[in-house]
C-alpha cells in the first residue's frame, strides 16, 4: 500500500486551504499552484510550497492542464486533488494524470466521462436500479420523435442538454407547440455553452426538493453513504443555503435513497466521495437526476453530523486503502446548516468583488467558518463569487438556526456586498423555519417580501 507524501491542490480559494487543512493533519506536504492574481491568497500562504501557473483567468491558470501538470512534475507530487469545479469532471485532465503517473483524488476517468453525459448517466443508473424519471433513453433526433415521446410522458415536459447539468440548458415545455422552439433553443445554447448540441426530454416535477446522497466508495467496490443534504434552497441554480439531515425525509426514505445511491455506485465502478443528486416530489418519490463526480462545496454539514472528514477518505482511498468502516458504523448527530456568502449584490446577485475593509470571522460552539478571505483580502473579479461557507452545527435544526442567525449578526465582511443580510433575513422567514421549502423557495420569499410592502433593496440594509 502506498503512502502519499506530497499533493498539489490544483484549485483557489475556500476549498483549496479546505484540503490544505487536512492534508497537514495527515502529515502530507502541499503543492499550491495560483494564477498572479492569486498572489496573497491563504492557500499560497499556507501550503509548503507553491506554483504561479498563469494570467489571472481560468483558462490561464486553473483550467490550463499544461500549467498544471508542469507543476506536479516540477514538485515531484506524488497525487493531485482537484477540489470542485476547474478540473474536477475533466476525464481528460484525470486521463492525463494517469499517464503522468501521479494519482487523480477521484474516480476512474471512464467514470467521469459516463456520469458527465447526463443521458448515458441516466441510462446506467437506470440499469443499476434507480427510479428515474419518464423520457427519452437516447438525445432526440428529431421534432417528431420527441413529439411522440412527450405525449407519452405526459406535458409538462423539460428539455435538457446531455453535456449540461447544473441547471444549465433546460426548457420547461407546458404545451405541445412549444416543443419545437423549445428544442431549438435548448440545442442552440447547449452548442453554444459545451460544444454538444445534444438534448433529451424528462417528466418534469413542479415544486420538487433537491436532495442529495454522499456516497464514500473504495477502490474494492465497498460503498456506504453518509445520509442526505437538502439543497432546494438555490437562485438561478446557484445554491445558498444546504442543510443536513434533509427536515422532510424519515429514517425509512433515507435508508431506501442511500441504499439505491450505494448500490449504483457499486454497479457503475465508483471509487472516492461522490454526490447523486434526486428530486423529491411532493407525492414523497425520489428520481435520479445527476451524480457528481467530485467533493461538493456543500460538503460541510455531512461532515459535521457524521464527524467524517470526506476529503481525508478521498485521500485515504486514492492511496489505495479500503474504507475501514462500513454502513453500520455511521451515525448521524444533530443538524447542520451551511449558508454561502458570496461577494455579490443581494438583490441582484451581480458579482461584487475589491477589497474587504473590515472583516469579523464567527465563532464560538458549533461555528464552523470555511474560507480563504481575511481583512484587507482583495476579492479578484476573475472568479466565483463563494468567498466563504458558515456552517453550524447543534443538536435540533431550531437550535441550528438560532446558532445560524447569531452567527450571521456577528459576522462582518466590509467593503464589498454580500449574501449576509440575505441569509439573515431567510432565517427569520417562518417557511424556512417551518421546514416547508422547495426549490422555488427564493421566488416565493422575494413575492412574500414584496407583498408585505418590503422593498426587496431593504434586504441590503
Ligand atoms: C428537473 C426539474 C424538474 N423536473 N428535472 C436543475 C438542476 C439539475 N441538476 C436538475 N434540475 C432540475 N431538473 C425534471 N425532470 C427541476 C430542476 C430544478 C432544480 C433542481 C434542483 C434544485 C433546484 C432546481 C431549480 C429549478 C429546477
């Protein structure tokens, strides 16, 4: 069994000083690499050593698999761990590590690839025996056939792109004479956004939740699942707040989602942490809609109600370890919330990044603060706007909030606009409170806000 002794982290910010803390717990030296507007990051600070590998954009720096792989070869690491987006779902980038002969922390390449084609996805986990939605098992080929198809399925129907995910690329069809324009449109941006046209058709569920299942898998095809997060809470697609356990799922739905997401992921191959994302409709049944390849922002509030460190298993299972515990040994503790403060306009969720002027970090019992900002950090224009997660974590999902909204009171990002009074004004929203949220969560709350006569700009104040 091998050891690694040296890891890159090829990715900024939160998350890359998320795998630097645990890697320094493990006794495993660190590779930063940055882009120059990365600078005075923390994850550059904190690492053992770090790389400059490109201009300030993406695709100069982070997305630039030569950089990156020059990099390792330069440090002579021994894995690299991809964090959440950049490279984390590029078969190819996990492909060319392997050439390299360094170890990509995630799964097998085919793998990848197979989950990151939504309809070849669809298809395995269908196999594999999860309840999947009414539609098309190939991309459409023609108006004609998905007109056959939808009356079948029954309107509404919703059109997505087979390279997409996230959200992106989607049409609800409610009416016949729609589809056609519909699937134009889908096709045109799916062409546009990931090179593939391709498209297919789906049942579509109104006021569905958005819950999820972490799955911890080894390299021997042992798999157990660490419980569910509710993400229904989200704008535009961009999730807000995450909570763990889900307030609408019993002991017996739990165990019959885990136990298909376990199951598939042992048909499919997977090895490392992977996420497989349901909807929940409101008749109580789950559908398979996606599986995520990677460790998820979200991650957090699993890690605070099982108390296991995904990114340490991750590592643990890339060194070709089998997982030491099984379903048995998981226990779930209390309830967490994580809400994500981003650098951007509450109202209008326009990015926001410069300078923090003045910055209070919360802590205290059952405070968690996930973030690579500080004060007089400049937030770069270049990136995603998350610059920090708070996550608590008590006993009840009431104490939580309550924990939650302290802990928003006292936390201080000067200089810039944030998520912050947004998130403190959901935790007083008595429908949050209540539990009885969906994913149209965000569009009820801004009506219900402006129906009482409360300008939406007051959520700023
Ligand atoms: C759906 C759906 C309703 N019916 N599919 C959006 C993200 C992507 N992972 C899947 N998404 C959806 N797929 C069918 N057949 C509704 C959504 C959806 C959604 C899902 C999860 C969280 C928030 C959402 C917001 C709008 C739509």
């Amino acid at each position: 069994m091998r050891r690694f002794r040296k890891i890159l982290i090829a990715n900024r910010g939160e998350i890359a000083c998320r795998i630097i803390w645990t890697c320094k717990e493990m006794g495993i030296q660190t590779v930063a690499v940055h882009s120059t507007a990365d600078r005075d990051s923390l994850h550059v600070r904190f690492a053992d050593e770090a790389v400059c590998i490109g201009g300030p954009t993406s695709q100069q720096s982070y997305l630039n698999i030569p950089s990156v792989i020059a990099a390792a070869e330069i440090t002579d690491v021994d894995a690299i761990h991809p964090g959440y987006g950049f490279l984390a779902e590029s078969a190819q980038f996990a492909e060319i590590c392997e050439a390299c002969n360094i170890k990509f922390i995630g799964p097998r390449p085919d793998v990848i690839r197979m989950m990151g084609d939504k309809v070849e996805a669809r298809r395995a986990m269908k196999e594999a025996g999860l309840p999947v939605l009414a539609g098309s098992p190939d991309p459409l080929k023609s108006e004609e056939e998905a007109t056959v198809l939808a009356r079948e399925i029954g309107y509404p129907v919703i059109i997505k792109a087979a390279a997409g995910g996230g959200g992106r690329g989607m049409r609800i069809v409610h009416r016949e004479e729609e589809l056609g324009p519909a699937m134009r449109t889908a096709a045109t941006e799916a062409a546009a956004a990931f090179k593939n046209g391709d498209i297919y058709v789906e049942k579509y569920v109104e006021n569905p939740r958005h819950i999820e299942i972490q799955v911890l898998a080894d390299e021997y095809g042992h798999c157990i699942h660490l419980g569910e997060r509710d993400c229904s809470i989200q704008r535009r697609h961009q999730k807000l707040i995450e909570e763990a356990p889900s307030p609408v799922l019993t002991q017996e739905l739990r165990e019959r989602m885990g136990s298909a997401a376990v199951e598939a992921c042992k048909r499919v191959g997977y090895s490392s942490a992977g996420t497989i994302e349901f909807l929940l409709d409101e008749d109580g049944q789950f559908y398979f809609m996606e599986m995520n390849t990677r460790i998820q922002v979200e991650h957090p509030v699993t890690e605070m109600i099982t108390l296991a460190d995904i990114v340490r298993n991750q590592i643990f299972v890339a060194q070709g370890d089998p997982l030491w515990y099984q379903q048995s040994d998981v226990n779930f503790n209390g309830h967490s919330i994580e809400c994500r403060i981003n650098a951007e306009d509450p109202e209008t969720f326009a990015p926001s990044p410069g300078r923090i002027t003045a910055y209070n970090a919360p802590g205290g019992p059952g405070v968690r603060l996930d973030t690579a900002a500080y004060n007089g950090y400049f937030v770069p224009p270049y990136y995603d706007s998350l610059i920090a997660k708070l996550i608590v974590h008590a006993r009840t999902r009431e104490v939580a909030i309550a924990r939650m909204r302290r802990a928003l009171e006292v936390m201080v990002v000067e200089g810039i606009k944030t998520t912050i009074p947004l998130h403190r004004a959901i935790m007083e929203d008595p429908y949050f409170r209540a539990g009885e949220y969906s994913t149209r969560f965000m569009e009820q709350f801004f009506e219900r806000r402006k129906n009482q006569g409360v300008s939406a700009a007051s959520v700023g104040d």
